[in-house]
C-alpha cells in the first residue's frame, strides 16, 4: 500500500461515521414540521425521538464484538445500508406515524454499530498512516459533524424544498449508499489474533469500575445531563417558540442543532484544561453550566424568545460538551488500562439516559407548563451537583 493511498483510506470511514450521525439527528428538523405542519400530538413525536435509544444501545453493544469477529468494513458496511433503508422508511411518514417508530429504532441500531465499529476501523486506519494519535480526533469530529450537519441539512431542505417529510429522509439514504460504495475498496483492519468475545477479567474490571464509590457518587449524579442538556436544547426549546419564527422552523431547529453539537466539540478541550486528578472541578464546572442553561431554557420558554433559545442552546451545549469529557477523565482514572473500553461503554450507556428528557417532559407537561418543569431539572440537576462537591475530594483514584 502506498503512502498516500494509506492517508485517504480513512476518509470514507470517517464518512460511514458521519453519516450515522447524520441519520440519528436529521429527525429533529423533522419532528419540528411533525408538530408544527401536521399538528402530531409533543407525546408521540418525544415517543418517536427516544425509541431511538431502545436501537441505539443494543447496536453499541453488539457493534464492537460483532467487527471483532467478522470485520471492521463488513460490519460497517451492513449498517450502512440499514440506515439507507431507515430513511428511506422514514419518508413514508406521510402515510404511517407507525413507519416513524420502525425507522428511528433502525436507525438506532445502525448508528450504535457505526459509532463502534467504524470509530475502530477510523482509528486504525489512521494509525496506518503513522499518525496513531489523529484516530480519535478524527472520530470526534465525524462524529460530531455528522450530528451537526444532519440536522442542519434536514432542517434546510425541509424548509426551502418541497415535501419536507420526504426529501431530507430520502437525501441521507443516497448520501448512505454513496459512502457504502466509497468504502467497498477500503482495508480491513482487524486483528488477526483469534477474538474472545468474554473475558471473566475484563468482566471483573467493569464490575469494579461500576461498583467504585467515586463513580457512584461523583460520576454517575453527572451523566444523565449530557444527553439530557443537549436533547433539552434541540428537541424541546425550539417547537415551544415555533411561532416566533413564523415559516421557518425546521431551519431554526437545525441552526439550534447545529449550534448545540458545535459549542460541545469546542469547549471539550476546556475541560482538560480544568481536570485535576484530586477533585471534580471539571465535573463541577460542567454541571453548573447545565444548571445555567436550562435557568435559560426556562425564561425562553417563559418570554417566548427564539433569541434566549439561541443563547440556552449555546450554554446547554458547553454543558454536555464539559460534561461528557469531564466524565470520561473521571472514569480513565478508576481502573487498569486494559478496561478502558469497558469503562467508556458503562459511562455512556449511563449517559445516554438523557435521552429520555424529551419524552419525561412530555409526559408531566400537563401537570405544569414547560418553564416549571425546567426550573424543575435545574433544581434536580442543583442536588446532584451538591452530591458530587461532598464526594468530590472522597475515593481518589
């Protein structure tokens, strides 16, 4: 293999991991028309949107095993093509509300196998190039990218072309099937080492990893606002002041996506910047930042600001940014090397119940307007904070 040959092989894997992205979050431009053009009812539509989660964590648990045994790029590969048909069933939502909940389930699946496998086969195939430590940046920000930009093409095409319910669906399955050809001449990477897919001592060090006082009582208080404080910003503000910008909400909701995802990969370094290995600064600076954001979130509920929204959007997305890295440092610290990646996998799977944030407001939005209900999680989220600053110096690694 050549050497320039070996420095653009990891463009179409960084592309099959954008494009996951980009099919998970080109819903919530989506759900904005589903509310605000064919008047669906908040619950269905926040049902819709975490049905996501119920694909997303089996494929996150399935994906890595599954490329260890049969690939890197025959995984990847599958996976792309059952996003290219999630969308492509998504279309059909003008027809089927049922066709919604098949489609983000696929789609949650298909994403959770990417976001593994093809961040494995994106690191590798960096490191072919001599550049070992570039893999996880590149995977950051396709990533990230591709939450990003999903939601902002989305949220465009729906806006400024016809057939909002379709076009966008029907764009990410060809942009799907471009990449899948684009990755057909892409190296394996696997090991060729034989793979055990249980190992009792990586088992062992998770439980401990799990079962460590500083996580129970410093990192797990934290994990459930990084998912939480990004979806609070893109799926729940931006219908509730839909009609402050009159014919262009579904762009609005992708700006507000957009804005979000960006301000998160930007201020994680910052949160390097403020780890110490004898506290939780990091972790503490990340949740009152949460904590400020949904404040914010509150009042542009309450005033009825697409503008506060904006500047809500940009503080909740410093908080899951800060947050999410915060924690990760936090949990690298509890236990050997070689349980790292079990460790991340406890970590985001306790993360990823933020995404049940949509659908819990919905649900309680009848017993008190939305302003109360988010003054509500500043204060939940107030008592974890507490919970992590008395435990903060405790249990140090």
């Amino acid at each position: 293999m050549t050497a320039s040959r070996a420095a653009c092989d990891w463009l179409p894997a960084a592309a099959a991991v954008s494009a996951a992205g980009w099919g998970a979050n080109q819903f919530t431009p989506l759900a904005v028309v589903y509310r605000t053009q064919e008047r669906w009812p908040p619950l269905p539509v926040a049902a819709m949107f975490t049905i996501y989660l119920l694909g997303l964590l089996p494929g996150l648990l399935l994906g890595g095993p599954a490329a260890d045994r049969l690939g890197r790029r025959r995984v990847v590969r599958h996976a792309l093509v059952l996003t290219a048909a999630a969308s492509t069933l998504l279309a059909a939502a003008v027809v089927s509300q049922t066709a919604v909940y098949i489609s983000r389930l696929a789609t949650g699946v298909a994403a959770g196998v990417i976001l593994t496998a093809g961040t494995k086969w994106l690191q590798e195939l960096s490191a072919r190039t001599g550049h070992p430590e570039a893999g996880r940046r590149r995977a950051t920000y396709a990533t990230g990218g591709g939450f990003a930009a999903g939601a902002l093409a989305a949220g465009a095409l729906a806006e400024w072309l016809p057939q909002p319910m379709v076009l966008p669906c029907l764009v990410h399955a060809l942009l799907a099937l471009l990449v899948l050809v684009a990755t057909a001449q892409v190296p394996e990477t696997k090991p060729s080492s034989p793979i055990t897919l249980w190992e009792p001592r990586a088992a062992g060090l998770r439980r401990a990893a799990v079962m460590n006082p500083r996580f129970v009582r410093v990192v797990l208080p934290a994990s459930p606002a990084v998912f939480g404080a990004a979806t609070v910003a893109y799926v729940v503000l931006p219908p509730l002041v839909a009609d402050r910008v009159p014919g262009y909400a579904p762009v609005f909701s992708g700006l507000v996506t957009a804005l979000t995802l960006v301000v998160g990969m930007a201020v994680q370094p910052l949160a390097a910047w403020l780890d110490h290995a004898h506290s939780a600064r990091a972790t503490l600076v990340s949740m009152v930042t949460v904590i400020g954001g949904l404040l914010v979130g509150a009042f542009a509920v309450y005033w009825n600001s697409a503008a506060v929204v904006l500047a809500a959007a940009v503080l909740l997305g410093a908080g899951y940014g800060l947050t999410l890295a915060s924690g990760l440092m936090e949990i690298e610290r509890l236990a050997p090397p070689k349980a790292r990646p079990s460790r991340a996998f406890v970590y985001q799977g306790a993360t990823y119940s933020g995404f049940l944030t949509p659908l819990l407001l919905a649900v309680t939005a009848g017993a008190a307007p939305y302003p109360t209900l988010l003054t509500g999680l500043a204060a939940v989220g107030g008592l974890c904070l507490v919970i992590t600053a008395r435990y903060s110096r405790r249990n140090l690694p």
